[in-house]
C-alpha cells in the first residue's frame, strides 16, 4: 500500500520514538543489567512521548520490547532473571504507534568486550541490512532487498534465518507484502513512492535453522550459534530510501 503524506509523517514520528527507545536502551546496556531494566526505559520512553506499543500485548506478548541474547534470534521475552554478563550479545526489537501508524526496528549490541567473532557477525549483520535499504527505490523490485541482504551474508560464510522476515508497515505492524532476507526466485512487486517496509535480516554465525523454545515465543539457533538482528523502517520516495527510525 502507498501512503500519503500525512501518512508517512505520522509513520516519521513513530519512527523518532522507536529511535529513542534504541538510543536509551542502549545506553544502558552493560553486564548486571536485567533484560526487564530494558524493557522499562523504553516503556518509559513510549509514556513520555505519547505513543502506543506495539508489542506489548500483540498476539499476547507481554512486554515492549523483544530481548533476545546470544543464540537467541528473536522475540525474547524480558525478565528479571536474565542478567546480561560480559562477553554476551543482546538483541533488542521494538516499535511505537502515533495515531494509529507504526514504527518497528532492531538492533544488536556487546555487553561489554565481547569476542572478535561476535563483532563480527553484528558488523555483518547490519551491512547486510543497509544492503537490503539501498534497494529501495522507485522503479527497482522487491525481492532485491533480500538478494542483497543474502549476498552480504553468504560471503561472511553465515546462515540467513528464513523463518522469520521483513513485512510491509503501516496502519498494522505486519502488513503484505513480507520482505524475505533471502533471493526467493522472484523478483516481486514494484516498488513505488509511498510504500513502507520494516527491513530486517536475522543472521547466525551457524546454520539457518531455528528452533522456538516452550514459552512459544523465544526462537533460537538450532545448532546454539549466535545470532543477530537488524531493523529500520523505510518509505520508498522520488529520493530514494527514507529511514523512519534512525537515531
């Protein structure tokens, strides 16, 4: 779906605030931490500036944030019980609504030194996400987005999660089309002013597979690799990518 002006700029202020929900959480960000601690900065975050989760509550998901460590790739539940320690690695997923529009991105961060293969893979990781955003431009096609994101990964030697992909965005946090992080042997729609994607490829160390584990949220690697996860929210324009939810 095309959005309108008025549209996308409401879908930009959503985009601010899951920018500053990343930048405080991040902040705080270091061994003794709780993933809970996180999870509250940025509800206080969406509480100060007005907006709606979109996580929270979401097909029952009792918190706004994902917080996923390690091996874990995505939607990781937050509890007091998970204490971050040094070395480890934190994947955190969050959005916002303002006025019935959202916001939805990811970032993987160290706690504190982490190994140089960890870096790695989180380095990795988000150049194959920018890789995908270039992509998004008027005129191109969609499934570019994960030729490119693949391409950056597969010459890393790492496994691309195919389980779990990019999506449309909107007046729903997941809307169709999905954006697979992957070449699926078709080019896609194409792309037009006004159309948004949540852009985000989950990358492991290991193999693509995944396993979800019994709280029938929390999706880890099969074979216990790290993984990490990034994410923005971008229009297409006349300009090229606009990316709603930088810091």
């Amino acid at each position: 779906m095309r959005r309108n002006a008025v549209e996308l700029d409401k879908m930009r202020r959503a985009g601010k605030v899951v920018a500053e929900m990343h930048e405080a959480t991040r902040a705080a960000i270091r061994p003794g931490v709780s993933t809970m601690d996180l999870n509250k900065i940025a509800a206080e975050v969406i509480e100060k500036r007005g907006a709606k989760s979109n996580f929270l509550g979401y097909h029952g998901f009792p918190a706004v944030i994902c917080s996923s460590p390690n091996d874990m790739i995505v939607h990781g539940i937050p509890s007091e019980t998970v204490i971050l320690e040094e070395g480890d690695i934190i994947s955190i997923d969050c959005g916002a609504i303002i006025e019935g529009y959202h916001g939805d991105a990811a970032y993987t961060a160290g706690v504190g030194e982490i190994s140089k293969a960890a870096q790695r893979l989180i380095d990795v990781t988000e150049r194959s996400m920018y890789a995908g955003i270039e992509q998004l431009t008027k005129g191109n096609r969609l499934h570019e987005v994960g030729r490119a994101v693949e391409t950056v990964a597969l010459a890393a030697g790492y496994g691309v999660v195919r389980e779990y992909v990019g999506h449309a965005i909107g007046t729903a946090m997941h809307e169709q089309p999905q954006v697979p992080n992957y070449w699926p042997g078709s080019p896609g729609p194409t792309l037009k002013t006004g159309m948004v994607f949540a852009i985000e490829p989950m990358i492991n160390i290991g193999g693509e597979e995944t396993m979800l584990l019994e709280d029938g949220w929390s999706v880890v690697t099969a074979d216990g690799s790290l993984s990490a996860h990034f994410e923005h929210t971008i229009a297409v324009t006349d300009n090229g990518p606009e990316i709603f939810t930088l810091p």
